[in-house]
C-alpha cells in the first residue's frame, strides 16, 4: 500500500482524554484502549489469543506494534507473575508515538487490578529499555516500517495493537505483515483485535495459518494466526 500519510513517522503522543480517564489519539482519531474494558479485552484477545499463559517459558519474546499505554505490557507481566513463571519475559515494543510516564500513569488508573504493578514499573516508565528479574523490556521508536527490518530478533507471540486499520492503515500494510513473518519464531503466533480482511490476507501471504475468531464484547471477530513450525510437520 502506498503511504499517504509521510508526516506520520514519529513523534510524541497528542492526547484528548474521554471521560477523564481514555486517552484518544488526536492524530488517528481513535482511543488507546476498549470502551469497555481494556484490560479484559487485552486479556482475550491478546493473552488468550497467543494462547498464554500455556505457552510461557523462560525467554518467552513478546514483540508488540504499537505500545500505546503500556497496557498489554503490564497485563503480560501480572499473567506472567501469577502464574509462577520462572526466568524472564522479554517484551519488545515498537512505538512511534510515545506517552510520557504521566500520560501512562494517568491511563492506568482506569484499571485498579494493576495499580500496584504500575506504580511499581513508575521509575522506568519513559525509558527504552529496562531490565527487572522477571523482564527484559525494550522499546523501538520510530516507523515500524523502518525499524522492524532492522530488528535482530524473533517474536514467540506478536500482538498487533495498532490502531484501527482504517485510521492507521500504514500499520497494518502488506509489507509490515511481511516483517512480522519474517521476525517471528517457528510456532510463534500472532493476535489482534481486527479482522479487517486486507489484514488477515497480509498475514496469510506472510506464512502464517489465519483464523478468524469470536472477538471482544461489540466486536464480531478478531484475528488469530500461527506460524508453521516445520520442524513438527
């Protein structure tokens, strides 16, 4: 897809607040999180949907497309704790459009189940990377576009939480599906709240196995997708 947005390639995060407490973006128009619920439905879908916590193990690679409030970040760590998890979760994000740790902050009191978490993660929000016992977090800024490539790793489990593909097309293109592909782990799996088809096609032409499943409270369907591992065909 060409892009038609060259003004979109980073930059720093321009908030409207809805009801005190749900951060919209003001460039793409559209909320950083479910009306609903956003911690339950980054649970469903991008939990269950990369079928954790079953899946974990010590080095598990969590890589992200959009990192918004850091959401799924902590939901991720507080499955991983309670769980009993041993070793490390990495977690790498890539984000073009950052808060600030106040911004976060403040996004994160609409969720008092992981009050206790942020408050605790407080003195390493804003930081590119960071290292605890039980993560190792890094975050890539910039156009996804760009820096993916670039990218020396491979994801276990992906979730694109981009914005809604018709707000953030250039999130969601052919070619950034691609690098996915190209960057995740054999058996590695992707989620994400869409199932826009163009998405789902993507995808598919990346290698991965796609399956449209039952999505979250007023949304249809969402997107689950594998990537064969051939070593177990």
């Amino acid at each position: 897809m060409q892009d038609q947005t060259p003004e979109r390639r980073g930059g720093v995060a321009d908030l409207d607040w809805r009801e005190g407490e749900i951060p919209v973006s003001r460039l793409f128009d559209d909320p950083y999180f479910s009306l609903e619920n956003g911690l339950a439905e980054t649970a469903y879908v991008f939990l269950a949907g990369n079928d954790l916590p079953a899946r974990f193990r010590d080095g598990f690679h969590v890589a992200e497309l959009g990192f918004g409030t850091g959401l799924n970040l902590l939901a991720a760590l507080r499955l991983w704790r309670e769980t009993g998890q041993a070793g490390r979760l990495h977690f790498t994000t890539f984000e073009a459009y950052p808060m600030t740790a106040a911004e976060m902050r403040r996004a994160h009191a609409a969720f008092p189940e992981i009050t206790a978490l942020s408050e605790e993660l407080a003195p390493v929000w804003g930081q590119e990377a960071f290292d605890l016992p039980d993560l190792s977090f890094r975050m890539i800024r910039g156009d996804a576009r760009e820096t993916l490539p670039a990218w020396q790793a491979r994801a276990d489990a992906w979730f694109l939480d981009g914005f809604a593909p018709a707000k953030n097309p250039e999130l969601w293109e052919e070619g950034l599906m691609a690098q996915v592909g190209a960057h995740t782990a054999p058996g590695g799996t992707a989620a994400t709240y869409t199932a826009a088809g163009f998405v789902r096609r993507g995808l598919q032409a990346a290698g991965f196995d796609v399956v449209r499943a039952p999505g979250y409270g007023r949304k249809r369907h969402m997107t689950r997708a594998v990537l064969p591992d051939p070593s177990h065909g």
